[in-house]
C-alpha cells in the first residue's frame, strides 16, 4: 500500500490575504456589511426582547382579544416569524445589490492576477 501525501503546493498561485484584507475594496465591503447588518440585528433583538417582557410581564395587554379567540399575544408571536422573513428577504435584496458586485469584484481581480505581480506585492 502506498503511504498518502500531500498534493505538492502551488506557491506560484499564493494569495497575499492580509494585503486583501487591508485594501481598500475589501474595507468598502466590510463596511457595507456591518453598516446593514449591525444596526439591523440590534433592532431585532430590541423587537424580539420586548416580545418575550411583554409576554412575561403584561399579561392583561398580551391576553386582549382581537378577533375570537386570537389575541395580542398571538398576534405579535406570529409577527415574529413575518419579521424574521422579512428581515432576510431583505439582506439577501441588499447582498445582491450591493455586496455580491463588490465581492465579486475581489474575487475576480485575485483569480485573475497574475502570479508574479503576487509574489512582487508579498515582497
């Protein structure tokens, strides 16, 4: 039986990621990220924390028939789930518009750099 090894690597090809990570691109990128994402999270959890004190402590509020048998309570439950679809139907619109072109980008200009310039910008 022959012992497995590793595949040989292909330093030609290396990528410099700190240097790709300090670019100015990739900081465009973050901050986009962090500027939907953050506040987005925060507000949900202020949402989903209010929810659950409601629920503890305001039982005459949360019991209060709407329609029948249904009351606040279940109301707001159920907007929990309708706030959550909502919230990622409208990352994934915000990725597509303005995350993926600019990861896309990167990612691109790494697959096609050459493997000199690569090796030049680590020195």
């Amino acid at each position: 039986m022959v012992p497995a090894t590793d595949p040989p690597r292909d330093t030609q090809t290396a990528i410099d990621y700190p240097a790709v990570q300090a670019s100015e691109e990739f900081g465009e990128l973050r901050k986009r990220h962090r500027s939907f994402a953050f506040p987005l999270a925060v507000a949900f959890l202020v949402w989903y924390f209010a929810y659950v004190l409601l629920a503890d402590y305001a039982h005459d509020f949360m019991s209060t028939p709407v329609i029948g048998n249904i009351n606040v309570g279940v109301i707001l439950g159920l907007a929990q789930f309708v706030t959550t679809f909502g919230i990622t139907m409208w990352y994934v619109s915000y990725a597509n518009r303005k995350l993926d072109p600019l990861a896309t980008s990167i990612r691109s200009d790494l697959e096609n750099q050459d493997p000199q310039a690569r090796e030049e910008a680590r020195s």
